[in-house]
C-alpha cells in the first residue's frame, strides 16, 4: 500500500490555506510564503500582520500607523513629511496666506507661528 500526498494549496480554498499568501506543498502539509508587511502567526500555515510601528516607531520620526500590511507615517501640526517619507520638516506658516496673519509681522518659530506687532517707534522730543 502506498500513501500519496494530498496538495493543499490545491485541492482547499484560500480561506482554509494561505489566504492572499503564497501556499507550498510538502508531503503531508503545506506553509505559507508571508507577503512583506505580515509575519507568522502561530505556525507556518498562518500569516498576520506585522505591526511596524512597534519596532522603532517604524522609522518615523513623530507618528507611525498601522495598516494592514504596511504602515505610513506623518507629522504633528506645524512640521510635513519629508522627501523620505518618514521625516518631518518644519512647515513654515508664513509662506502660506501671510500666515493668517492680518496687519501683523509675523516669523515662523520652530513650527509654531509667532505674530506680533509691528511697532514703530516716534522720536521723543526734549
């Protein structure tokens, strides 16, 4: 009597193997090949995601979210995303719309916006 080798990847649906993974057949089993962004789960026939922004705060420089497979990282107020994607660079307010400032002279502060008024000084007379 001879056994033969039931492929799974096969003969089962993507829901009962792998998912939207990569499944292999080995005599008497299968795996999974995790797509980049998930990890294994419990064993080798499931696959999870991997949560990035717990190692590192996944390169970002202020704030990591979590997706499915991925994550993306952004700025607090005041500072944009750098070339790099992970960065943040100082946003300066008043490049755009004078800042939202009317009749004010204003100067950008290390991603906050400091407005103050234009003064003029008269000379005092003796």
């Amino acid at each position: 009597r001879r056994c033969i080798d039931i492929n799974e990847c096969t003969t089962l649906s993507s829901d009962e193997t792998c998912g939207p993974h990569v499944c292999r057949n080995y005599a008497g089993s299968f795996y999974c090949l995790c797509m980049l962004g998930y990890t294994y789960g419990q064993n080798i026939q499931t696959c999870i995601d991997l949560n990035e922004c717990l190692t590192n705060n996944g390169k970002c420089e202020h704030i990591c979210t979590n997706n499915d497979g991925s994550y993306e990282c952004s700025c607090n107020p005041g500072y944009e995303i750098g070339n790099d994607g992970k960065s943040c660079d100082d946003l300066n307010e008043c490049l755009t719309n004078n800042g939202e400032c009317e009749h004010m002279d204003h100067m950008n502060v290390h991603a906050t916006l400091d407005m103050r008024l234009e003064m003029t000084a008269s000379p005092v007379k003796m």
